[in-house]
C-alpha cells in the first residue's frame, strides 16, 4: 500500500536530517548550506536541477536566484505553484564558483536523490539541464537533442515518465530559449494527467486534500507540506 502523505512527509524529513549533516564529500568543507530540495512530499511532478547557487546556498533552499524566478513563471504558466511540485538537485551542495558538479560529488549525492524519488513517488520527472538529464537518464546525449521528448525510464525502482528540459540559466543568458522552454512546460500538463508508466500512480489532486500543518521549529523541515 502507497504510504499516507504525512508519512511520506516524515520520512522524507528523515533523509533531510541525514543530508543536512553530510559530509560524505569535499562540498561540504565549503557550504553554507546542505539545499535538500522544497515543494509537495506527494507531488506528482519533480523537478531535478543541477546543484545550488550562491543564493540556494545561502537560503538552503532550491531555485530561489534568477533560475529560479523563470522557473516559478514557467510553473504559473501552467497553472502551478511551487507548492504543488517538489523541487530537487542533482548535488545538494553549492560546487564552489558555480563549476560543474564532478563525478565523485554525483556518486556521492545520488543515494539522496533516488531516496527523495523512492519516497515522493512522482509520476514525472522533469530533468533541468545537462546533468540532471543524463545522470537520470543514464544516456550521454546531450539537452539540446533530447530536450522536450517524454521518455519512460524506471528511477528508483519505478517506472517514470521523464521529460527533459533546457536549464532556466541556459534561457536566461539566451533569451530566445525562454520561448523554447515555455513551448516544453506546455506539454506538462496532459503528461501529469497520464496514469503512470506502469498504469499506477492515481492519487487524490491537491485540492481534495486539505491544507496540513506544517512542523515548526526546524530550518527545512517546513519544505515538505503540500
Ligand atoms: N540552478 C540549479 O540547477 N539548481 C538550483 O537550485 C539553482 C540554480
């Protein structure tokens, strides 16, 4: 039986706790702060980016710079909040100057993304950019060819539609890819809709289920609500 959305939320508050005292690789010598992820513990649709900025380090929370701001208006465009999604990274730790995330950082990180898949169970992955494209895919070709193309693949253990995306930094340094990207999000919608991959997956929309309280008196722990 599918875990209840509180008890998706608890455990998903467990693997927080863990991550925000990892040190299982050098990032941590140089954070502010571990960015776990924000958004609906039962959300349908997970966005995985690349790794945390300057500002997500310093908020500990995801897309919160310019990335960010394009994300959350691609998101209203189709009618959704942040809140109604869950948003994640490849690397939960700031890479110093912004550089790519290196191997033994993803190997290391991993373990947290595909628990936050496992425990959040989303029907769809929407993949921003590059890393988060090919780590989840599994595939070297590169976001350009691949971008707005739903692929299934099975991701912690069960079959997900995947839908990579152009990152929301590439469009803001090239703002004809604004218009690319919002031509993708348009797409979200009726895959949301689907019944999963593998037939399964109906659960109640958010409006069905009444606003919950949220766990004060810890940073992040307040991330995971609906
Ligand atoms: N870019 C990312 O990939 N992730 C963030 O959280 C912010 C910017």
């Amino acid at each position: 039986m599918s875990p209840t959305r509180e008890e998706r939320r608890e455990r998903l508050v467990e693997v927080y706790r863990e991550a925000s005292v990892c040190e299982l690789c050098p990032l941590s010598e140089t954070r502010t702060s571990v960015v776990f992820g924000s958004g609906n513990a039962d959300a349908d649709l997970m966005f995985v980016g690349e790794a945390p900025g300057a500002e997500e380090d310093r908020q500990g929370l995801p897309f919160v710079g310019r990335a960010g701001g394009l994300l959350s208006e691609l998101l209203e465009g189709i009618g959704l909040t942040r809140q109604d999604v869950f948003i994640a990274n490849v690397l939960k730790c700031r890479p110093p100057g912004n550089r790519d995330p290196q191997p033994i950082e993803i190997e290391s990180c991993d373990p947290y993304l595909m628990r936050q898949v496992q425990l959040i169970e989303p029907r769809v992955i929407a993949t921003l950019g590059n890393f988060a494209t090919k780590l989840l895919t599994g595939s070297r070709t590169g976001i350009t060819k691949v971008r707005g193309t739903v692929q299934v693949h099975e991701i912690g253990g069960r079959s997900v539609f995947l839908m990579p995306f152009l990152h929301p930094a590439a469009a803001l340094r090239t703002p004809s890819l604004v218009e690319t990207l919002r031509e993708d999000f348009a797409k979200l919608p009726e895959l949301i809709s689907r019944p999963g991959p593998d037939g399964g997956g109906e659960r109640p929309s958010a409006e069905d289920l009444a606003p919950e309280t949220v766990a004060a008196g810890s940073d992040q722990l307040g991330l995971f609500g609906g």
